[in-house]
C-alpha cells in the first residue's frame, strides 16, 4: 500500500516588508508537514478551495486576528484519505469543511465569544488553500453528489450567508418580492437562487448592467443599476409592470448599508425586512422614524449556525442547486490571480482553485 503523504503545500500569510505602501501582506506558496491525526480526525484531499473577499481584507490587514504563518482559505472541498478512526465511514467519502467555529445550532447568534472563520486567523489557523488539510471529523458535511469539488468549494461561506440571510432571517418564501443588491457576488449570487428556488419574485441591483443582464437569464425578474440616483423609482416601477396586484418589496437581501433604508421604505410593505450581510457601500446605516413607523426592520446577519450549513446543505441538494463559479485557477501556484480578480471585482460568481495532486495511493485508517 502507497503510503500517503507527509507535507503538503499550502498558501500562508507572510507580513510585507517595511515600508510597503499601501499594505498589502504577502501570499507565499510553502511547503508545510501534515501533523499526525489525532482520535477524531480525519485528513481531506482538497480538491478545490473558494475565494472570498476576506482573503483580500486579510492581506490589506483589516481583517481582525491575523496570523502570519497561517493558512488562507474558508471554502473547501475534497475527498477523506485518513482517518485516525479504524474503520471511519468517513473513509473515501465527498466532502467540504465547514467554514467557521463557535457556532453549534443557536437560532440568533453564535453560543461562543470565540467566533471565528476558518484562514489566516490565530485561534484556528487551519485553512483550505492547501493539497492536505487535517481536520475534526464532524468539521466536514458530505457534499451533495450532483456537485463536483470545484462547485462544492464555491458553497460552504457564501451558501451559509445566503441561507441564514434570506431564508433564517428574512423568512423568503413562494411568491415574496426580494430585492437582492450587489448581484456578481457570491453571496448574493447563492440568495438569488436560494429565493428562486423558494418561489420567490427576485429583483437585483448592480453597478454592471452586464451583471445585471445575467442575473435575469438566471431568473431575476429585472434589475436596477445602483450608480443611477433613480433607482428607487425605476424599481418601483418595475414591481408595477411584474406584480401588478402586490408592487412592493417583502424583504430586502443587502451587502452595501448605508442608506438602502432610506432608498427602499417606500416600496418595501410594512413589518418588511432589509437584512443587511455587508456593509461595501458604508459602514452605518440611516434609520428614520419613517422605518419606525412603518414596523421596517434592519435585521443584521453574519455567517450562520452548524445547524444552518447542513439545512442549507440540504435544501441545495433537494433542488439541485449548483452553485456559480466564474473562475477556475488550476493549482495553488496560480493563486494570485484570484486575489487580483477578487480585488477588482469583475466577478459573476465564486474564484475556485481546482488543486492538482501527484496520486500518492490509497485511502486507508490511520490506527
């Protein structure tokens, strides 16, 4: 039996030299040692790890709890190629890791203080951009099986975020108007199709009519352009021409903050929702005593419970849900262009790395 291996190659996070201006820490490619399973744990063969835009913050160092030496990387998917256990049914088994610690399955927030994301952080350096990741059995979901690695690595985050965001806190079902901004991005890409397939009436904003235009041919019923100053009005009145008997909005799924309040209160129906995931446009956002009146909520929502990911996970699989990937880097030492990519945000989609491998053998129990 070929024995597996002993070192992988991962992506870390190195401090750049003194005197780089702007700071932009550095992503080096390293050689690392697998350390020994301990009881509980298994070792995955990533197949493909996710982008998020966290990676970037990270590197510009406004990420809070970096570690230099740490491993990037929340998204990943592979297959289990070890396991401490004898006899792990986890064994040769499809999965991903889940994303984050310090949240079991509370409804409102994480149980522990201690909530952290998987890359780059001190309390849990273990991170995805690696061939190699040794990780707590019950740290992985099965992935569903009408995804390969690539779509699977585009889903833990970005899925737990849509899901708690539009299903959790927004309550989206059959035939609700939702208005999802900031349309290209992962997140909002995932609520988008979340909402379609909940049978909801789903309504964009981009600054990309490009973007825009794809979301339609995903299913949006149409979209607003948010560098116009009219796009209130414009949305307005396309919920008039599309749903001539309910023309407002029942929640609000956002990534920007600033005044999306003020922007939509007069199209969103009273007791409506804006759940806000994301603050890209402004770290505050305006609330009048119009939104109080009206019982307009401002719910806020980050990540989401272990409970969350697999009652999303299986929603996904139940529609068959795929999630979109607009990139595909093939190896870890090509992993600077997703960081650019990601930067510039031209994306429709997740960045996924497809991470290539020499065939070390067999799958086998580590006793």
């Amino acid at each position: 039996m070929s024995q597996l291996p002993t070192s992988t190659k991962a992506i870390t996070l190195r401090e750049s030299p003194a005197g780089r201006e702007p700071r932009y820490h550095d992503a080096a490619l390293e050689q690392r040692a697998i350390p020994s399973l301990q009881k509980g744990q298994v070792l995955v063969k990533i197949g493909a790890a996710g982008f998020n835009h966290r990676e970037v913050w990270i590197r510009k160092g406004l990420y809070p709890g970096l570690a230099f030496g740490a491993v990037f990387g929340a998204d990943g998917a592979g297959t289990v190629v070890a396991a401490a256990d004898t006899d792990d049914p986890l064994l040769n088994k499809r999965v991903f890791l889940v994303p984050m610690r310090g949240w079991k399955s509370h409804p409102d927030a994480p149980e522990s203080p201690k909530f952290v994301i998987l890359g780059g952080g001190k309390v849990v350096p273990l991170g995805t951009f690696a061939e190699y990741v040794a990780v707590d059995r019950d740290q992985v979901v099965l992935t569903p099986d009408h995804l390969n690695d690539v779509q699977a690595a585009a889903w833990p985050l970005g899925g737990l975020t849509a899901w708690r965001a539009s299903v959790v806190n927004a309550h989206v079902e059959k035939g609700d108007n939702v208005l999802i901004t900031g349309i290209g991005g992962g997140v909002a890409l995932l609520a988008m199709q979340i909402c379609l397939a909940r049978g909801a009436n789903v309504y964009v904003s981009s600054g990309s009519e490009d973007k825009i235009s794809q979301a339609v041919s995903l299913g949006a019923k149409a979209g607003v352009n948010y560098k116009s100053d009219e796009w209130p009005t414009q949305l307005e009145k396309q919920l008039q021409q599309n749903s001539p008997e309910m023309p407002i909005l029942s929640a609000v799924i956002d990534s920007g903050g600033g005044n999306i309040m003020s922007n939509v209160s007069k199209i969103l129906k009273p007791g409506g929702c804006v759940v806000i995931y994301g603050m890209t446009g402004s770290p505050a956002v305006t609330f009048t005593m119009r939104e109080v009146l009206k019982n307009q909520r401002v719910i806020g929502s980050t990540m989401g419970s272990h409970k969350d990911l697999v009652d999303a996970t299986a929603f996904l699989a139940e529609h068959r849900l795929v999630p979109i990937v607009s990139h595909v880097l093939d190896g870890l030492e090509n992993a600077e262009q997703g960081f650019e990519l990601i930067s510039k945000g031209k994306q429709f989609g997740k960045v996924v790395i497809r991470i290539k491998h020499e065939d070390v053998g067999a799958s086998r129990a580590l006793l």
